[in-house]
C-alpha cells in the first residue's frame, strides 16, 4: 500500500465499488422501486384535516330560527416551521421564531400569547408537527392571523352552534358538547338526523410548513345534517317563557313551567323557569339544563279530579248533577281528610264539587268506582307512562299498580295526591278531553328535511303512535260544561278567565313533596284550562312550584299567567272572542226538597 502505484490502483478500485453502489442505488430508486419510494415521499409530505359536517338547523313552526350552525376556524401549527417565523422590524427583516409568532396570533385574536406560546413550544418538545392554537376563532379573525404569513400556522375548518333565542327556549333545545354530541333536549333527541357525517381533506404539505398548492390535494366531501322543524310557535314560546318568569319571582317560587298544545296534542310551547342561556352553557346549573315539562315529575293534586270525574261520567255511576252531601271531614282507613277551607256540611252536586275542588266530595263520589276502573282510565289518559316521543330525560311519572296501593291512596288518587305527573302529561289528560275524548300522541317534531335550492323541504317524521278513544264525545262535552263552572263567581280560578272567551279548566293545588327534605314541604300551585270552550282551539298549562308570597291556591297564583298566557295565544291566532261562560251546571242542592 505504501507504493504509489498500487496506491493508485487501490484508490481507483474503491472509487469503482462506490461509484457502483451508487449506480445501483440509483437504479433501483428510479427503476426497480421507483413507485415505492416516490410513495413513502409522497406519505412524508402529506397531512389530513376533518371537513366538518354542517350540523342541521333547528327551526319552528313558522321557520324561525332555534339553534343553527355559524362557521368557525380551528388555528392549528407546525412548530418545526414556526420556528423559522421571520418579519420585518424597523426596516430589517428579522427572525423572531416561536416567541413572535404567539405574541402576533394573540393580537390578531385578542387573547394572552403565553397560552399559545406554550402550546408551540410543548408540541415541539414532542417532536409533533401538528397541536392547536386556538379552537372556534370568527373567519374574520382567521384572515387576519392569514395575513401575517406565518409558516406552519393553518387553518381548520370548524363549526359553532348558535341560538339566537337564547333563554326562551334553551331547555327544550338543549345544548351540543366540544365533541359535537347533543347534550340535552332536541339536540340530544335528533342527533342522528342533526349531525351528518364528517368529510376529509388531504394535502401536501413542505417541510417549512407551506401548502404545496400543485401537490396531490384531496377531498371527501362532507355530508350535513338535516333540519328539525318543531311544532313550536317561537312568539308563543317567548310570551310564556317570559310570563313564567314573572310569576315565580312574584310569587317567590322555586320554579315555574308553562305549556301550551293544540287539541291534536301538537306542543306549542314548553316553558320553564330558571333556564339557562345554551350559547355559554358552562354557567348553568344541573337543575336548569332539564327541561322541567318533560323531565319534572309532581303530585298534582286537584287537576286530576278531572280523570275521576270522566271515569264516574263515563261509567255512568253519576251525571253533573248527581247529589253529593260534603261533610266538614271525611274518614277512610284511619285517616281523616278535609276540604282547604273549613266548612259545615254541604249539598253539592258533582258539579259542585269539581267547581269547589272539594276533596271529600270527590272521595265520596269517586267511591262508586273500583280501583281497577279508576287505574284504568288513569292509565288511558295518558298517566305512568311517557309520552313515546323519546324526549331525553322524560319521566313517565309514578302510578303504582292499583294492587299495590295502600289504604289511604286508593282515595287520595281521586285528588291527584299518591301519584305523579309531568306538566306535559296534565296538559295532555285536557287536550283529550277538549279534543271530544280523543287522546292524540304528544308531538313535538313536525318534519324532518334538508337544505335545497328552493329551501328546505320538510316530511313528516314516521310514528307509529296512534290516536284512541278514552271517552265518550256525550262525557267530555259534559265534563266541559262542569269544568266552566270552575271559573265561575263560585268556582276556584275566577282569576283564570280571559275577557270574552269561555274557559274550561281546573285549578290544582297539591302537598310538594320535596326530596332533598325527604318530606312534604309547600305546594305544587297550577290551573291547567282550554279555550275557547265549546270549540277549543288551545290548551295551556300552569305549574308553580313552592309559591312562598300571598296566596298559595293555584286558582289565585297560576290562574292569572293562564289567563295572560291564553289571552295572548288566542288573539294572535285570531280567534274572534265567542261570548261570557256559558251557565254552568247547578253546582247545589236543596237538601230539604232533594232537588238540585
């Protein structure tokens, strides 16, 4: 080796063997596995983003706007590119990096830099080319983060759910999660239909982070949700949501629901008070992300002397004007029961005593009923059981077996204590009998459609529920004519009546559970009527619970936000006044002559 010749001979034969494993290299790059290395080239710089599904709108009857979705960016970055970030200062171009890149993305969103900074220099640390700065910025924001030519810094499509009617109606529509799932109330109950199916966007991407714009772009469209139509009137849900409101701060109450539904049972309304904003769900309570018709079951206590006395009408034990003898107090199995106002003993008929709410006459009168006969027609109006629209949360109430009940409850269920209900369900037991005895399925979602150029055209979602009989057309057209006696000088709601128009309702005023006590502490406080009475075009609903200021009786404190909340709907539908109340049924008799 030490011989320049042979020195020279060995240089040249290394030099040969190195030029040859390049020559192979070489053709087996370009010849024999040239598709695959271009691949795993092509895989280095290519990157993916989700192309969000556009999540359906959800709309009211007339087509306002509930819930929708607004487009949004996602700020996401290459550190290993940002880092290279450079800009001009005082006339000179200088390199400012990760630091720099932050502090300019903040003032272009208006945050702190540091939570930015922060996340560039954690991904780098990582070895990871892809974290998020910032989540849900407006497009206007992201053009202005786009114009300062950042390198690694992209954008991610993104959507925001938006409620414009804010409190209105923010229990019944619920609410969506970071991860785009329903949280609650409709959005929760159509997620399938809402949500849609995401799409893909692949690109190329250099190493200094820029999209190569002639690289292999891409795309798997997205496919969007549908739209939800409601059979809720937004003008109606906005005057009973916000005369609810009222009523419990008046009153001093714990919380307040109105509902309104027409005799097809069509829901028009659902309101409930406290509520919560759905655009910043974060500061609500548990309590107020319920939707409390639906998911709120009580003793509602007098309201249901309706079913007892369509059951005894119905099963022809008595007519309106059967004689009712009402003694100051009524004992039945040990127990000792009373009216609400101390009185003498009382010759009512059967209208008197659903006009008067009087619980002893209803005792004495409902006794001519089995309890599987009175079960039974509980049962039929809809009681213990949910409404079968899937609304998330919905209770189906509590009707213990008649087998199981005790003594003392196979009375108290004639006057709605020893059973619960929701107000969705009560409103339900008056629609069926304003609708001629006919029970309707509950409804809520009027169609389902999707975006087309024309609009959205909407169908009718399947149900299998059907409509049925609960009693005869002879018993609710009686049983209406009692029930007006109810907002008559005599009755328990005067306060309930709307100017004009004839009602036909019944007040409710029931012993509150309360759980966190484990005991009865206050009252459930309702009027729940239809009007106008002999052709009902609405029926509303009215439940405080725990009234705390001035009277207590539901005729005296849910009685007048009926009487507004119904005057309201009525006129806005156009529903020309049809008269006083018509006479009621006699609500006494002579008890010396026997004769009413």
């Amino acid at each position: 080796m030490g011989h320049p010749r042979r020195r020279a001979r060995f240089l040249m034969v290394a030099t040969l063997i190195v030029f040859s494993l390049f020559a192979a290299q070489l053709l087996r790059i370009q010849g024999l596995d040239a598709k695959g290395v271009s691949q795993r080239a092509l895989d280095s710089r290519l990157r993916s983003t989700v192309l969000p599904a556009q999540r359906g709108s959800i709309v009211d009857s007339n087509g306002v706007v509930l819930a929708s979705s607004v487009d949004r960016v996602n700020v996401t970055d290459d550190p290993t590119a940002t880092q290279t970030y450079r800009k001009r200062i005082d006339g000179q171009v200088v390199k400012v990096g990760l630091p720099g890149a932050a502090i300019d993305i903040a003032d272009a969103i208006g945050v702190e830099p540091q939570p930015i900074l922060t996340a560039m220099q954690r991904a780098l640390k990582k070895n990871s080319r892809f974290t998020y700065l910032a989540k849900k910025v407006t497009p206007r924001q992201w053009t202005r983060i786009a114009e300062l030519g950042i390198p690694g810094v992209l954008p991610e499509t993104s959507t925001q759910r938006d409620y414009p009617q804010g409190t209105s109606v923010a229990p019944l529509i619920g609410w969506v999660d970071g991860s785009g799932q329903g949280g609650g109330g409709v959005e929760q109950m159509k997620q399938k239909v809402l949500n849609g199916t995401p799409g893909k966007h692949v690109y190329e991407q250099s190493p200094n982070g820029v999209v190569i714009a002639t690289g292999d772009n891409q795309d798997t469209p997205a496919q969007n949700g549908e739209n939800v139509k409601l059979t809720i009137d937004n003008d109606l849900q906005w005057y009973a949501q916000n005369a609810i409101a009222d009523a419990v701060k008046k009153s001093g109450s714990l919380s307040g629901e109105v509902v309104i539904m027409d005799t097809k049972q069509n829901l028009k309304a659902v309101a409930s008070y406290p509520s919560f904003d759905n655009n910043n769900v974060g500061a609500a309570t548990s309590s107020e992300l319920q939707s409390a018709p639906f998911n709120q079951a009580y003793e509602p206590g007098s309201t249901s002397k309706v079913i007892t006395m369509a059951a005894l009408l119905d099963q022809h034990k008595a007519t309106p004007t059967t004689h009712v003898t009402v003694p100051p107090t009524l004992t039945r199995a040990g127990t000792t029961f009373h009216d609400a106002e101390v009185h003498g003993t009382e010759p009512l008929t059967l209208s008197g005593v659903l006009s008067q709410s009087s619980n002893i006459g209803t005792m004495l009168a409902g006794s001519r009923l089995p309890k599987g006969t009175l079960y039974h027609y509980l049962r039929a109006f809809g009681l213990g059981q949910t409404s079968g629209l899937g609304y998330p949360g919905e209770s189906q109430g509590v009707l213990s077996p008649y087998k199981d009940w005790s003594a003392t409850q196979r009375f108290t269920v004639m006057f709605g204590q020893g059973l619960a209900s929701t107000a969705v369900q009560e409103a339900s037991v008056f629609a069926t009998v304003a609708n001629g005895g006919v029970k309707e399925p509950v409804k809520l979602i009027e169609g389902i459609g999707a975006n087309t150029v024309a609009g959205t055209d909407y169908t009718a979602p399947k149900d299998n529920r059907k409509s049925r009989r609960v009693i005869a057309k002879s018993t609710a057209s009686q049983l209406t004519k009692m029930m007006e006696g109810v907002i008559s000088k005599t009755g328990t709601a005067k306060a309930a009546g709307v100017n004009g128009y004839s009602i036909a309702g019944k007040t409710g005023t029931a012993d509150r559970y309360d759980p966190k006590l484990g005991r009865y502490n206050g009252v459930t406080a309702s009027f729940i009527g239809f009007a106008p009475a002999d052709n009902p075009r609405y029926i509303v609903a009215v439940t405080l619970q725990h009234p705390t200021k001035g009277s207590q009786f539901g005729g005296d404190v849910a009685g007048p936000v009926f009487s507004k909340v119904m005057r309201y709907a009525l006129q806005k539908a156009g529903i020309p006044p049809t008269g006083r109340q018509a006479a009621p049924y006699p609500l006494t008799f002579d008890a010396s002559s026997r004769k009413p």
